[in-house]
C-alpha cells in the first residue's frame, strides 16, 4: 500500500484486507476496484460494497 497523496492510498487486494495495516495508515473506507474481493474478505472495520 502506497500513499499517493494526502489521504490517498493505492494498493494491492491484499493490502484492502489487512485491517492492522489499515489501522495504522488511518484509512477509513476502501474503494476495491477488482473483480472479486480479496480471499479473505475485507476486515469488518472498513466500509465496503460491491458493484458489477
């Protein structure tokens, strides 16, 4: 996971699902923009809906 900008970051599935890493950058919602969710799903904390 990268910050691209203040508040802004750009990552991998992976990196949406990690809800410590999440924590700790202060991230608050994710937008997956992805065919599917990641394997383990996102953590319960972070706000997420899917589109098709």
């Amino acid at each position: 996971m990268d910050r691209i900008a203040p508040g802004l970051f750009v990552g991998s599935a992976e990196a949406a699902a990690d809800a410590s890493r999440q924590r700790a950058a202060g991230v608050t919602t994710v937008c997956a923009l992805t065919h599917d969710p990641p394997a383990g799903g996102y953590p319960d904390a972070a706000s997420s809906s899917t589109r098709r």
